[in-house]
C-alpha cells in the first residue's frame, strides 16, 4: 500500500487516553503520519502527545469543527482517519474503515457504534443515545436513507472529499454536516460496524447534552434548507395555505350566506397568509433552481480537480 495516510486527533484535554491512542494507531499503521489539534487544553495533552511521537498544533479558536477546518486545510495525504482522543474507538477496526475508501468503494467511510450494540450498552447517557436517534431519523426522512450512525466521531476520508468539504460548524454538529455534505453531493458514504467503550474512568466528555443538542438541530434546520430549498419551503407554503384556509373559510361563508363581510381583519388575515403561502412556493422553487445549478458547478469543479 503506497498511499500515505494521515491519523488526525482532534483534542481538547485528553491526558488520561492521548498517549495509548497514538501508540494504538502507531502499531496499527506504523508507516501513518500522526497528527494531534490541541485545543488549547488546560492539562498535558500536548506535551504527552509530543512525547509519544505525534505532530502536534495549537489550534486557538474553540471548537471541534474549527479543529477539523485547520486539519483539513493544513494536512496533505491520500486517506485520512479522524478519530477522538479520548479511547472510545477501537484502533483495531482503521483497517475495516480504510479498506473502502482503497477500493473506492467510499469517499466517506463511517464508524457506526449503533448496529452491533456497543453504543447504547457502553454509553450511560440516556439523553445522546435519544439525542442520535432523533438526528440519525430527521436526516434518513430528509434523504430516504437508513444510515444507523450520523455523529461517529471515527471516519476515514480519500482526498477527494476532504478537499472538497466548505466546513461551516464550529463545533460538535461537525460530524452532521459531513454526513449531509456527503449525501446532498453524492459523494460514496459506506457505515462500517466498530466497536465502542465507554471514556476511561476520570475523563470527562466535552459534548454537552442540550446545549450542543440544539446545534447540531439547527445545523439541521439550516442545512435543510441550504441543500433542499424547495422541500423546505413547501412545507412553509403549506402550513400558511392550511391557516389561511382556516381563517378565510368562516369569510367566505359568510360571504355566501349574506352577501357581506362583517369579519374584515379575518379576511385580510387570511389573504395575507395566502401570499405568504403562495410567496414561499415561489421563493422554494427559485432557491432550488439555484441549488440544482450548484451542484452541477460543484460535480464540474471536482472532474477538473
């Protein structure tokens, strides 16, 4: 295997795990370059990671998607792995990631915890296990998919894709949009099933439940309706179509009834909601004219790459 692969760590106050990750990784692919982000991590993260061999950069600006921005910007190589530092994802199973993305058979691959149980038997968080179920169903509606592992944190990319990834989040929704971003470009995403274990006793988990659970909803939310506009504002136009009929019915009967209109704020109620409606089909459809056309911009710049 000529390729040169690259092992990048993104970590914020990992002193507990970073030292058996790197040397895990290093005995299953000795010839990888090893690269760790620091995160302006308080305890010895770094150091222990210079002392055990990796590369190691300070990245200053919080935030696990502005680590995986510097990373994907700065590291030149044919396959990349993206792994947490914190010993939750077996070393052993890079191989079973790597393989699709050497048989081109996946520009993504990802590590799913979820098909052979080991996430929801390890994890003692009843609020992420529920927290990834609702992520993983809002996107496979979106998509018509039945991926099972939206927020691994544990991926192997080729070139191709890491290249070509704007990365907008600055923190934990980084891996929804990697997901998103690979779906609406029709890039090759294949899940893998790997095993997980729970962070080793002492170490604390940086994802905070609610506040970080209601990033990655609007991330979401908003790549929604970057990646699918039209969709997006149907259900808006329709939703202001059933109130205005709501509103403007009782008007209309009235009308028939008596030949006037007595209840004049409901009628002008009504007709405004209609425009709306009428107003958010229009803009979906032209929104989505203009996705279609960057996307076709999008597949023509990566032939001329």
């Amino acid at each position: 295997m000529n390729e040169t692969i690259a092992i990048l760590i993104p970590c914020y106050n990992e002193e507990l795990s970073i030292s058996k990750v790197i040397n895990d990784f290093k005995h299953e692919l000795p010839n990888a370059d090893i690269y760790v982000y620091d995160n302006n991590s308080t305890d010895e993260t770094a150091q222990i990671a210079i002392d055990n061999g990796a590369t190691v950069v300070s990245v200053l600006k919080k935030g696990k998607g502005n680590v995986i921005r510097s990373m994907f910007m700065d590291i030149d190589a044919d396959i990349y792995v993206m792994v947490d530092g914190d010993d939750t994802y077996p070393s052993q199973d890079v191989h079973k990631l790597i393989e699709p993305i050497l048989k081109s058979e996946a520009d993504m691959s990802v590590g799913d915890r979820h098909s052979n149980g080991s996430y929801k038997e390890q994890n003692k968080r009843q609020m992420h296990n529920f927290g990834n179920n609702l992520v993983v169903t809002l996107i496979n509606r979106l998509y018509s998919e039945n991926l099972k592992d939206i927020m691994s944190g544990y991926r192997a990319f080729n070139r191709d894709f890491v290249k070509h990834f704007p990365i907008h989040s600055s923190g934990f929704e980084i891996e929804t949009e990697m997901s998103m971003h690979a779906l609406d470009k029709r890039f090759k995403l294949k899940e893998i099933p790997i095993g997980y274990s729970d962070r080793v006793e002492g170490s604390v988990s940086k994802l905070n439940t609610y506040s970080d659970g209601i990033k990655i909803l609007k991330t979401i939310f908003w790549l929604f309706k970057d990646y699918k506009p039209l969709t997006f504002f149907t259900y808006f136009s329709a939703l202001f179509f059933i109130f205005s009929l709501l509103i403007g019915i009782p008007v209309i009967v009235e009308f028939i009834q008596t030949s006037y209109i007595t209840k004049v704020p409901s009628s002008i109620l009504a007709m405004g909601l209609m425009l709306i409606s009428m107003m958010s089909l229009f803009i979906g459809f032209l929104l989505d004219t203009i996705s279609r056309q960057h996307k076709e911009s999008f597949e023509l710049f990566r032939l001329r790459r």
